[in-house]
C-alpha cells in the first residue's frame, strides 16, 4: 500500500510540473488567437518549401517582387509589425537583401519570425491588448488585440502572392486545410 501511494504522489507531482512547464497563453483572446497563428505559420512555411530552390529569384513581372523577396518580406515584417504595433515598440524597417540569401536562410528567417510573434502570443498581458495604436498606413486606431489580425493579414497577403508564383511555375501549391 505504501508504493502504491507513493507511486501515486510522485505521478500527481509529475503531472503538476509538467503543466506548470507547459505554455499556455495568459488572455482568453490569445487562446483563442493561437491555433489560427499557427496554421497560418504552417501554411507559409509549405508553401516556401514548395518552390524549388532554383525558382527563388522568379518574379512574374518586372514591377512585382521575386518569390524570395516575397518570403523574406513576410518573414521581416511578421516580426517588426508585431513590435511596432502588438508591443508598441519603435521600429524601423531593415529588410534582408533576399538576393544574398539561400532558400534555407529565407525558411529560416520565417521561423524566427514566427517564432517572434508565438512567444509575444503566449506571453503579452490583456492590459497589452486593451491599448490602442495608429496604423501606420491607415491611420485606423485599433486595439492592441486587433493588431495581430493585421500582422495575419499582411502575411497571407504576401503568401497568396508567393502560392500564385507556384502556380505559374506550373507547382500545385500545398491545400488550404483551414
């Protein structure tokens, strides 16, 4: 009997440090917001392993970016949106030159971007979210919570670009699962 309650004590102490050391967002919005974040992320990240690594320069017209460029952009601004308008952070833009990098530099650029955003998605506070800021090129204000679907919008908006360059290259782009 006494195994058998301390086999039970230490599964009890087990189970409870492991929840402690297991992420969860603090704010019923980010809980929420998550798994949409992460798709999205998933999504980006199949669709620039689907193009090959030879088509990374391919630009569909003179005016348009290339494929790379198209990544590198996502994977920049993911990050610096969310400190400029998540966090309320000043920001400037620097942008990687996506003709001196290889596709697993650019795939990686993108992980460290989302991997940016997730971590400000498990960790900011709700009295984060409850402020508001000024959106740079709209001039909208909106809630600090509202500004994460700004950072999803701007990406898949780069991404659906980078999924029609797929298809002019004769790729099936991967399924939206969605």
């Amino acid at each position: 009997m006494r195994n058998i309650v301390c086999t039970s004590v230490l599964l009890l102490f087990t189970v409870a440090m492991v929840a402690q050391t297991q992420k969860v967002p603090k704010t019923d919005f980010t809980k929420m917001y998550l798994p949409v974040w992460l798709e999205a992320e998933k999504h980006c990240l199949e669709v620039a392993n689907a193009m090959p690594e030879e088509l990374y320069g391919y630009r569909p017209t003179p005016e348009s970016k290339t494929f790379a460029e198209q990544l590198v952009h996502i994977g920049y601004t993911v990050e610096l949106l969310t400190k400029r308008y998540v966090q309320g952070m000043e920001v400037k833009p620097n942008t990687p030159d996506a003709s001196t990098m290889s596709k697993q530099e650019i795939l990686q650029l993108l992980k460290n971007g989302f991997a940016y955003t997730t971590e400000v998605i498990y960790a900011v506070e709700q009295s984060k979210l409850d402020e508001t800021c000024v959106m740079y090129h709209s001039g909208n204000t909106v809630s600090r919570a509202f500004a994460f679907f700004y950072v999803q919008d701007h990406l898949t908006n780069h991404r659906a670009k980078a999924n029609l360059y797929l298809r002019m290259n004769n790729i099936k782009p991967p399924s939206y699962t969605w």
